[in-house]
C-alpha cells in the first residue's frame, strides 16, 4: 500500500507472486497528499486499512476531519461500497466550530485485527485553536462492534514530558497490537508544547505503552 497524488495503491502477493490493483482508489485522502495512514491483515488474507484526512467544506470554508477504514474483506456488509471489492465506513468525524477544530488520527493512526476478526485503531487525537495552536492531544481507542465503532479515550496528559503549554499533550505516533488474549497493547509517543514569540511549537519525545 502506497499513496499517490492524494489516493492509495494497494498491491498484494497473497497468490505467490505481487499484483497491484489497475487502478488507484483515488481521491480517497481528499486533499491530502500524504495522510497518515496505516494497513493490517485478517486471518482470511482480507486488507483492513485506516486513513486519516482533512478537508475544507467548499461552501463553508470550515476544516472537516475523520479517520476512514476500508477493505476488501467480504465480511463487511454494512459498509458502503467504494471502489471494485473494497467498502469504506467512517471511524471518527469531526467539524470546525466556533471553539476550533479536531483533527482525529492528526499524529498517526494504527489498525490491528486480533484471531477472532475484532478490528482495533488507535488515534492520535489533535485538538486545536481556531488560530492553529495545539490545544490538546490524546490517544483514542477505537474498535469495530457490530456494525459500528466504538470509541475511548485512553490517555490525556504527558507523563512529565512538558513544557511551557501545560501537561494536556498525550498522543504521537502510536502503534497497536492485539496480544493472545485479545487485549489491544499500543506504543505512543508524549507531547511537550510551547509557545515562542507568538509561535506553537510541539516535539514527540518519550515511548509510552497503553
């Protein structure tokens, strides 16, 4: 899986030797042209890949942002169809409002399916002022039940890795596992902001486990 002029290449060699997809699943990552992203594969064979996006509504100007999941797997009947076998189905969305804008999976997404077929995404929720500057970041918890996702929050502030903006920065680059005992295990990094003469700065630092 790769991206390209802002959609996605999917390339597989499940029948022993590599064969692309013919065409590109495009326009999938909106305007972004290299959006987080992030592949995992079931005990059938079947792709599960996650994706996160923003864009601006062309009639409001506003930032609209979301984190997607689509396969190619046949056991997904509530999705809705989007390219040949492959559905996609919202796993977070969010609106600029009067307070600012969310940006789910902003740090990094990460999707794991466990030996039962139970669909986990980790996040890296941002949270910022309607200026630009990060307000907070967190790590989201999200898992596929039924037809719907499921979302919780599982970390809020850094572990002492701070600076001049406060604690309230908990979420980078994370990565999820499921263990044998189908219990999600996800590594992420801390955040530590500042501001300097007006100007939002933030670094990664520091690997946590959840």
């Amino acid at each position: 899986m790769h991206t390209a002029l802002g959609g996605f290449v999917y390339g597989t060699n499940r029948g022993g030797h590599w064969a692309w997809m013919p065409q590109m699943m495009y326009w999938i990552a909106y305007n972004d042209q290299n959006p987080p992203f992030a592949l995992a594969v079931d005990g059938d064979g079947s792709a599960h890949v996650v994706y996160a996006y923003t864009y601006s509504d062309e009639a409001t100007g506003n930032l609209k942002a979301g984190i997607n999941h689509f396969t190619n797997s046949s056991l997904h009947p509530a999705a809705t169809p989007w390219f040949n076998e492959w559905t996609i189905e919202a796993v977070d969305y969010q609106q600029e409002d009067s307070w600012g804008f969310s940006i789910p999976g902003a740090g990094g997404v990460s999707i794991a399916v466990d030996s039962q077929g139970t669909i986990g995404v980790a996040g890296a929720f941002q949270r910022h002022v309607p200026t630009g500057s990060l307000a907070y970041a967190s790590l989201v918890f999200y898992e596929r039940t039924g037809n719907s996702w499921t979302r919780e929050v599982v970390a809020t502030t850094a572990d002492g890795y701070v600076a001049g903006d406060g604690s309230t920065f908990a979420d980078d680059a994370p990565y999820l596992l499921f263990d044998g005992f189908h219990r999600p295990h996800i590594a992420f990094a801390d955040i530590s902001s500042e501001h300097v003469d007006g100007a939002n700065y933030w670094w990664s630092g520091q690997i946590r486990h959840a």
